[in-house]
C-alpha cells in the first residue's frame, strides 16, 4: 500500500459517542492518529491531561488539535478575545501532548486583510513558544484565503519554521481547482493532509451544508484523489494522511462501526492504482 509509512488518521468528527469511545474507536480501526476538536475535549469525562493519557494508553497521537476559528484579519472589536481564545488553545493543546494547532482562514465578511499576515505571523510566534506548530488551512469559502495556493503564499511570506499548510481534498476539487496548488511546496511545510469525497459539486449557496454534512468518505465520490495522492508520492510526503468526513448519515452508526469502515475506504484510497 502506497503511504504504509506514514501516519494515518481520523477526524473524530465522523464519530459518534463519548470523546473516550472516539479514541478507543479510532485505535481499534487500526488509526496511528487523531484530529481532536476542542469540543471533545470540553465534553471529556475527565481533564485534557486525562485525555491524553487515553491517548498514550490506546498508542494514539495527535495529528492536531483544532480549531481556531476566524482568528486571522478579526476586526478591532474581536481581535483580543481572539487572541486570548488562541493562548487558551496552546495551553489546552500543550496540556493533551498536541504538537500541531490547526486554524482556517478565516471566514468572517469583517475580516480584515491587511491584518491577516501580522496575525498568523503572532500566532505562529507564540505557539512556537510552547513548542507547537501551526497548521493553516485556506477552506472554500474562506473570505480571502481560499485556495492552498494563496495559504502558501501567506506562510512563505511570514516564513516561521513552525507554519505550515494543511492540504484538504475537499476545498481544493470543489472549486474545481487542481493538484497545480501544490506546486513549489516543499513537502516538509504540508503538516497534514485531509481526504474526503462528493458526488456531485454543490451550487454556491449549498457549499457549506454540503462540507459539514455531505462529505463522502474516499472512492464513494467523483473527486480526482487519486491525482493528489499520486504527486504527493511523487514527491516524497511522509506525513500524516487521513479524513476529514463530515457526513450526518456515518455519524448515526456506531463509533467502532464508523472508525472501521473509514479505515477500510483510506487504505482502498492510498493502495489504489494511478489512473490514466
């Protein structure tokens, strides 16, 4: 299987069930990592350091903890709490043995652009700090940012060695964007890269339902994945790889049901031949 060296993971967000019944899932799928929202963490039984001995006993890690919303370009009346909302989440992300944090681009029609490059550059600072790395994620239907193209262009200005990109099928095939994104990034400043699948490519007033709803899990769909996949190869990735699925109808199943499934669909995906 193609990408058997590198990590594998799961967004516990296709998971139903307690944060402990997600990780112990997502371990018995056979997943080396796990994306973790702040939201499993504030649902959690015990306290974030509970949690991340769940982890190490189930020989999870984490792929990154998420996310930090609409931080970049937040106008005057926003721009302070979002600051102390993105510490909170270092200290949070510290406390679960996280080395990643993952935030979008932000998606607030305020959104200040001249701001964007001085906050990622702040936040990139700090958390480099606390030893953590910042992962930025340019989504469909962010306000400025939004395509990988124009996210890397925005980390090689800030050029901090702790910022990188989170590469996401979905956001790249639904604005029928290509694997051209990618060019001229090195593969060591891609931290993670977000698999998923859709049939049909939404109108622009149904995009955001169908991302936080309708996702398929790979090869259920139509989206070219395996272009991406075959020029990250290509190129010698060997980070972490795994979905990112939002899709309601997976969710109702049980978590182990889930987890298992999805594993199978990812490990179909990376194995599969080129296709001319």
């Amino acid at each position: 299987m193609r990408f058997q060296h590198n990590p594998l993971f799961i967004n516990t967000v296709l998971l139903s069930g307690t944060t402990e019944e997600k990780i112990i899932a997502a371990a018995q799928a056979g997943f080396s990592q796990l994306e973790l929202w702040r939201q499993d963490v504030d649902s959690a039984e015990g306290t974030p350091q509970a949690v991340a001995s769940l982890l190490e006993e189930q020989r999870l890690a984490l792929t990154d903890y998420q996310v930090l919303l609409d931080f970049d370009g937040a106008p005057d009346d926003q721009r302070e709490e979002k600051r102390r909302d993105a510490l909170k989440m270092m200290e949070t992300a510290a406390a679960l043995g996280a080395t990643t944090l993952l935030t979008p681009a932000s998606t607030q029609k305020e959104c200040i652009a001249g701001r964007e490059e001085e906050d990622i550059r702040w936040l990139a600072q700090e958390a480099g700090k606390r030893g953590l790395r910042v992962a930025f994620e340019a989504m469909a239907w962010s306000t400025h940012i939004n395509t990988t193209a124009a996210a890397w262009q925005l980390v090689q200005r800030i050029n901090e060695p702790n910022l990188g990109l989170v590469v996401d099928a979905f956001h790249i095939f639904v604005r029928n964007r290509t694997v051209a994104d990618l060019n001229g990034i090195p593969m060591d400043k891609i931290f993670l890269v977000q698999l998923s699948d859709l049939a049909t490519l939404p109108s622009g007033s149904e995009l955001v339902e169908t991302a936080r709803h309708h996702r398929l899990l790979p090869g259920q769909g139509n989206f070219p994945l395996y272009t991406l996949l075959d020029y990250l190869e290509a190129e010698g990735y060997s980070g972490p790889v795994g979905l990112e699925v939002f899709n309601d109808e997976i969710k109702q199943r049980s978590p182990s049901d889930a987890a298992k499934e999805a594993m199978h669909a990812l490990k179909r995906c990376c194995a599969q031949a080129t296709i001319a």
